[in-house]
C-alpha cells in the first residue's frame, strides 16, 4: 500500500494495519526458519509496509 493511501486512513484503521503487518511478519519468519517460504522476498515487502505505516503514524505524532 502506498503512502499516499495510508494517509487517507484514520488512525485507528493504522494501527489495525500495523498489527495485522506485524503478524504476518511474524508468520513469515517462521515459514522461513522451518524452510517453508517459497518467496523470501515477501518479508522485505512486509518490512517496508511496516515502515510505512510506522512512518505515518509518526506523522501525525501518535507514537508506537
């Protein structure tokens, strides 16, 4: 998602976005370290949406 969408969400929906981001971070390591991601390109893609999302919320000075 790019940031430009994530600055027309409110701030609420963000942080649903972050955790929702957060946990598929956190399924994707697994899948990794258990040699079962097929694409290990998704989790930098998750990193950089994760930064977004952090960066947005900063923005707007709801710190997490």
């Amino acid at each position: 998602m790019k940031a430009k969408d994530l600055r027309q969400k409110e701030t609420a929906a963000l942080e649903k976005e972050l955790l929702d981001l957060r946990k598929a971070q956190f399924s994707l390591r697994m899948q990794a370290a258990t040699q079962q991601l097929a694409n290990h390109s998704q989790i930098g893609k998750t990193r950089k949406s994760i930064a977004r999302v952090k960066t947005v919320l900063n923005e707007r000075g709801v710190a997490k």
